[in-house]
C-alpha cells in the first residue's frame, strides 16, 4: 500500500474551497465541498473533459459486456454516475434488440451532491454506504466498483472485501485500478521534499487522497476474502479491472 496525493481533481484546486491535510484523508465533508464547486463548473456530463469520457466510456462498455445479460445489477461507490448513465442507455438499446427486459442498476453513492445529473427509469439511486444501505434480502446478480478501492487502508479494503463476499455476491468486478509507481524510492523521497516545501509555504500544499496497491496486492485480499478465481486485465488508457468470482 503506498499512500497518493493530490492538490486538484477536474482542474479544481483544493486549496480554492477548504484546508488541505497531507495527513488525513478526505472525508464526506471534504467531498461535499468539491462537488460544489464540481456543479458550479459542470452542468451535465456533456460538458465534462473529452479525456475523462473516453475512459469512462471504455470502463462503462467493459462492464456492460459483462452485466449485458444479466436482470439486477449493483454498483458501489457511483460517483458522478457517469458510468452509471451511459450502461444505461447500452442496457436500453440491448433490451430493445433482444427483447429482454425486467433489468435494473442499484447505485450507492454516498454524496448527495455528486450523482444529481443521474437519471435513469432503470436505475435507483441509494446514498449511504454498502451495505448497510441496503436490505439484507435484496438479491443481485453481479456487483461492480469503480475508483473505491483508493479510499481504504488496508484493514477497512479487506473488511469491505469480505462484506461484498458475506453479502452473498458471487461476482465482482473492481475497474480503473491504479497502481503504485515503479520506481517507489524515488517517489517516496520526492513525497517527503513535497511535504516539506509545503510546510514551509514552498509548494502547493496537497491532499491525501488515498491508498494505491500493485495487483498481487488487490489479489491477495480478494484470496482473502473469500474470494477463489480472479482474472486481471488493463485499459488502452492505462489503468486495470479485476474480476472476482467464486465459481
């Protein structure tokens, strides 16, 4: 586990609407205040980086080959919902070829503001944290998460591991994995004069943003969780997925 900051997410700078801390990490008040600023930016997905669509889009078109024929599908940790929106519309144009229909996605996201563009007949949205937000006797077909895995030490990752395997999930597919830099020395050391230079009003002071594990790593705790096959693969934009299943 190495630890990862950050100063600005979608060209926003943290330091514009709160106190930074490059030791505690951000929390629900901390997210509340960016997706304010976030909104006042953005008014819809359109609008959003061509960059950060395109990834999106291949995540949403990878996950949707999976989850294609499949009725009742849960995603933990939504975000901005626009993977959410656009599975969606690939679901709806499916069900339409294929006469299929009766499917559905629960999101769990547990910002109010972050998900407010998400709007979808087929979907339900939760806020609160899985899975006390849910009820025991839901059932799910697959479950998915995207960029969550960051937001965990590594005593809560395992314990949240263990509860998508307790909650009676089969499948389960983590996406836009990224991993630790290679070289570590040298970015554990340019970590230390960063924090340094920003105590002292050097450098722009930066954000914990969270916790980056290599996939032997993301492995070994899924192994631990209960989990017994899993098979990894990479984007053309750089990060990975992991599918998890007990077979």
């Amino acid at each position: 586990m190495k630890k990862v900051y950050c100063y600005e997410w979608f060209g926003i700078r943290f330091s514009d609407f709160t106190r930074v801390s490059h030791q505690k990490i951000a929390d629900s008040r901390f997210y509340e205040k960016f997706y304010c600023e976030f909104h006042r930016k953005f008014q819809s997905y359109s609008q959003l980086p061509e960059s950060y669509k395109k990834s999106k889009d291949e995540v949403a078109d990878f996950i949707f080959e999976i989850i294609k024929n499949k009725n009742m599908i849960l995603s933990i940790g939504s975000g901005n919902g626009y993977i959410e929106s656009r599975l969606s519309t690939l679901m709806d144009e499916h069900t339409k070829l294929n006469e299929k229909g009766g499917w559905g996605i629960t999101a769990i996201e547990p910002s109010i503001l972050a998900s407010k563009w998400l709007e979808s007949s087929n979907i339900k949205l939760l806020h609160g944290y899985f899975p006390d937000v849910l009820e025991p006797s839901e059932e799910f077909d697959v479950a998915y998460s995207s960029v969550i895995d960051y937001v965990f030490c590594d005593e809560e990752y395992l314990r949240f591991l263990k509860s998508v395997v307790d909650f009676g999930f089969e499948e389960f597919i983590l996406t836009d994995i990224i991993t630790p830099p290679v070289t570590l020395v040298t970015e554990f050391i340019k970590g230390i004069v960063k924090d340094l230079l920003s105590s002292m009003g050097l450098y722009e002071s930066r954000q914990l943003w969270g916790y980056l594990r290599t996939i032997d790593e993301h492995k070994e705790f899924l192994t631990k969780a209960g989990f017994s096959h899993i098979t990894v693969g990479e984007f053309s934009h750089g990060t990975y997925w992991i599918r998890a299943r007990n077979d």
